[in-house]
C-alpha cells in the first residue's frame, strides 16, 4: 500500500508534503483575501454608491483566466508560490465582498440602535456585533472561496510546479503512471470536502444560537 504513495524524485516532495503544500497554497489567499475584503466591504456598506463598482471590478478581475493572471506576474513575482497565491487572493473577493455586505446589511436596526445608545463607535459596532451576526454569511462565502481555491491550485502546475497534488497530473502522463493521475484528482477532492466540513464545524462553534436546522 506504501508504494501506491510514493513520489518521483523530482517532484521533492512527500505525498504528506505535497497535501500541506496544497493547504497552504489555496488557504493562506483566501485568509488575505478575508482581510483585504473586510475594509472593502465595510466602505461598501458606508457608502452604498461604492458597491456597485466594487462588484464590477472583482467581477473583471474573476473573469481572467488563471493562467493567463500567472503569466502576467511571472515578471514580478517569478516560478513562484506568490504567481499561484496572488490571483487566489484576488479571486476570493468576488464572493467574500458580497458575503460580507450582505451579512451586515442583514444586521436589525434596532441591534445597531441598541449598541449605538450602549456608547458603541462605529468600529466598535462593526467588530462587535455586525461582524459576529453576519458570521453565517461570512462562512458561506468563506466555504465557496476556499473550494473554488483548492481547485485552482492546481493549475500551478503550468508554471514551475507550483501546483502541489496538482504536479501529479503532470507527472503521471509523463512517467504514464494513472495512480498519480488518481492520487491528484482524489487527493483535491478530499481535501475540499474536509475543509468545507471544518468551516460548518467553524460556523457551529462561533453562532451557537443559530437553530439546529438553520446549521443544517
């Protein structure tokens, strides 16, 4: 069974390494692109006019294709995981800047008004209580971006092998060997499924009072 998991030489790396360089190449974008949303959004909610911009330009941005977005930054950031990372980033906010507007915009305004006349600020307001009432939405978005990043890693595999499991699909049509084929397309998919799941685990754990069937 050990053999089925064995690498070529020249991808240097474990099948264990390669599943942790998976994660780390697909997750630590969308974590940027959490942190760069967070502000984008909460100028979207400040200044309604905003949106509609904002969602045309990520909207674009989505639009370009992966490998032509890679080509573009191999000049910056060279054969590099940055050249896989960045577009990553960039793609997450198409779905997290919605997600986050309207899971604040769904926050009552007799909970802003009660937090307002409790002495709240404006970004005391946005961190204590719409941010932990919008979490079911933020979640949401969190689940689609992450998905949809773990898949795109792989085309990685283009520029330098910076695909992680996505160089086994390289490497096993050129060494003719279908377990890596396998190895690749199963690998991703189970590392989805389990990073979706930890994400609804997330989401139970940070909004106890949602009902059961709600975190259904």
């Amino acid at each position: 069974m050990s053999e089925f998991f064995d690498m070529p030489s020249d991808l240097q790396n474990s099948y264990l390494g390669l599943v942790v360089l998976h994660l780390r190449e697909a997750l630590l974008p969308v974590l940027a692109g959490l942190l760069i949303a967070l502000p984008i959004a909460q100028l979207c909610i400040r200044l309604r006019w905003l949106y509609a911009p904002v969602l045309w330009v990520t909207t674009v941005l989505y639009a370009i294709p992966s490998l032509a977005f890679f080509v573009i930054l191999i000049d910056y950031t060279g054969l590099s995981e940055l050249t896989v990372m960045i577009p990553l980033a960039v793609y997450s906010l198409v779905v997290l800047v919605p997600a986050i507007v309207d899971g604040v915009r769904s926050v009552p305004q007799e909970t802003l008004a009660a937090a307002t006349a409790m002495g709240f600020g404006p970004v005391r307001r946005y961190l204590q209580v719409q941010l932990p009432i919008a979490t079911p939405a933020i979640i949401a978005g969190l689940r689609v971006a992450a998905v949809s990043s773990i898949s795109l890693v792989s085309v990685g595999m283009l520029i330098g092998n910076q695909g992680a499991l996505g160089n086994l699909l390289n490497s096993g049509m050129i060494y003719n060997q279908p377990r890596l084929v396998w190895l690749s397309v199963l690998g991703t998919a189970v590392l989805a499924i389990l990073v979706d799941a930890a994400l609804i685990v997330i989401r139970m754990l940070l909004t106890p009072w949602m009902p059961r069937e709600a975190t259904r």
